[in-house]
C-alpha cells in the first residue's frame, strides 16, 4: 500500500509510518495528507488566498529630536532686555539718591525685602524652610540700624537677626533645624548685611557720589568682561560653576573697572588716580567673586536663575550678585583713599 493512499484513516496511517519509521510522522505532514487530521481544519481548493496582514516595522521610527532653544549669544544673555532692566534699575537707584534720601532707604528696603523673599524660595528645592518672616524683619532693621548707627548697628542687627532667625524656627521641631537655620544665616549675611552697606556709603555728606562711583565700577567691570569674554574668552576661569566666564573676560573687567575707577574718583572725589585704580580693581574683583559665589549656590541648588521677576536677569538676587558682594569692599576702600568723618 503507497504511503499516499488516503483510503484509510489518518491514524492507520500514522501507526504503519511508526512501524517502519521507529518515529511519529510530523502532524503538520499529516493534516496536508488527511485533512481534519492534528486540528487542522481543510480548507477548499477553490477558497480565496487570506488577505496580507500588514507588515508590523520591527521598531518604531525614530522621533525627530525638538528643536534647541534660540541661543542668546555666547555670554549667555538675552542682552537687550538685560540692558533695558539694567538702566531702569541704575535710573530708580541715581533718581532716589539725588530726590531725597529716604527715598534711596526705600528703595534698599524694598529690594532687601525682595531679594530676601527669592532667596528663600530658591533654596526650598534642597529641602531647607528658612523662618522667611524673621530674615524680612530683620533686613528691615537692618537697613534702619545702618543709617542710624553705622557699621556697629548693622552688626547688631546681624546677630539680633540671627537669633530670631534660630528662636523662631524652634516652633517647627527638630526635623531639619540645623538645616534650616543655616541657610537662614546664608540669606541673612548676603542679602541685608551687605545690602546694608549701601547704606553705610551714603551716610557721608558726598554718599550719593560714593554710591554711584561704586555702582559705575560694578557696572564696568560687568561691561568690560562680558566685551572681552564674547571676542577674546578662550580659557574657562571655573568651568564647573560658571561655564561661560573666562580668564580673558575677568582681566577684561578688571582692566575696565580699573581704568574708569582712576578716572572716575580722580573726577569726582579729587583722589590720586592711582588709588581711584585700586578701588576700582578691588570692586571688581569682588564683583567677579559675587558672581561666581551666586552661579555656586544656583549650581548646588540645581536651579538656573533664583527667580523669573527680571527679563533678561533672572531675579533680582541674579542682579545683585556682583553689587553685593563689592559694596564691603567699596566702603572699606573708600574709608582708606577717600576718608570722610561722616
């Protein structure tokens, strides 16, 4: 009997293939010989071929990656509106020196209070809750003290800060004190403190020319280093703070800030030119610091800019890093080459 002859049932089939074979015919070869056999239903001759199934792709495709945002140059700026802040900012500053000097307190008020608040609410990503009312109180009085009674006073309202700062945040328990007051203490000493010796530059007769050489020098060595960082910024001065500031922007703002200071303090407080020089490369090199000491802190913080308030800016911390950080030294400065018995 041929293998092929179909007369019999599958399973006779099967047992005569097993006999010869010493093995089981394959069921995909059997249900083509008997249809119906291992499950497979017989299809007609005359039945239309299934219709093709589409081809799945084996991975998706790839999605076109979004676009970058627009550049804002190499410094990393949005430069006109970062122009346009700046001036109003140094017009509201000149306009309350030269109105009256209660005006000029206020306008420091309202900026430590603003830049206090920011600071505050920049550092909650690390988890730290700084007692916010303590530190806005307390730069108040600060600023009050400086006028009145000096670099002591100032002081005074530091430490007096400081400790309400650490008695107030005693309410909330012990989970994260040490955490909290610490950076209460940060924001303190950077913002009102040295905010306060803005103050202590105008208390003088001449004040209001001392705080505008002190914010030209600022303004210069800011000026003077974003100028040689865009044409001549080759070699990265602190690369994991601060990427975009080099060596040759800083000696171009220490050559600004030094060569206006000459002539600024030799203009207009009659000093030797070459002491206007060194007050205007210290500035500037406390400017650079205040800079970098902010970009640390944002980096540490993992945020870019302490606040969105300034177009161009940031916040208004984003502004004052520099100024902060030279109002110290332009006062101390200042008490040496220009001495006053205000």
């Amino acid at each position: 009997m041929s293998y092929l002859d179909t007369s019999d049932s599958g399973e006779e089939y099967h047992q005569r293939y097993r006999a010869r074979h010493g093995d089981a015919a394959p069921d995909s070869y059997l249900s083509d010989v008997f249809p119906g056999y291992g499950g497979v239903a017989a299809q007609p001759a005359d039945a239309p071929a299934p219709p093709p199934q589409p081809v799945q792709p084996e991975d998706e495709p790839e999605t076109a990656a979004p676009e970058p945002p627009p550049s804002n140059g190499r410094a990393g700026r949005n430069l006109p509106a970062a122009i346009g802040v700046g001036l109003t900012m140094g017009a509201v500053v000149i306009g309350s020196l030269f109105y009256r000097r209660a005006a000029f307190l206020g306008a420091i008020v309202v900026a430590v209070l603003v830049a206090t608040s920011g600071m505050g609410r920049a550092v909650r990503p690390s988890g730290a809750r700084p007692p916010l009312l303590p530190l806005l109180a307390g730069g108040v009085a600060m600023v009050g003290l400086a006028w009145y009674g000096g670099a002591e006073a100032l002081t005074l309202g530091l430490v007096a800060t400081a400790v309400a700062a650490m008695v107030w945040r005693l309410a909330d328990g012990p989970d994260g004190y040490q955490r909290d007051v610490v950076a209460a203490m940060l924001i303190a000493v950077y913002v009102p403190f040295l905010g306060g010796f803005a103050v202590l530059l105008d208390r003088p007769d001449n004040g209001a020319v001392r705080v505008i050489v002190t914010l030209a020098g600022v303004v210069l060595s800011d000026t003077g280093g974003y100028v040689a960082g865009v044409f001549f910024g080759r070699h990265p001065m602190a690369p994991s703070v601060s990427p975009k500031k080099s060596w040759e922007g800083t000696v171009g703002s220490i050559v600004a800030a030094g060569v206006g200071g000459a002539i600024l303090l030799h203009s207009v407080l009659h000093v030797l030119w070459w002491h206007g020089a060194i007050f205007g490369v210290a500035v500037s090199v406390a400017s650079v610091l205040g800079d970098l000491a902010e970009s640390l802190i944002k980096r540490d913080l993992g945020i870019k800019d302490m606040s969105h308030l300034l177009p161009g800016h940031g916040g208004l911390m984003d502004r004052l890093d520099s100024v902060l950080f030279a109002l110290p030294v332009a006062y101390a400065v200042l008490a040496f080459v220009a001495p006053t018995g205000g």
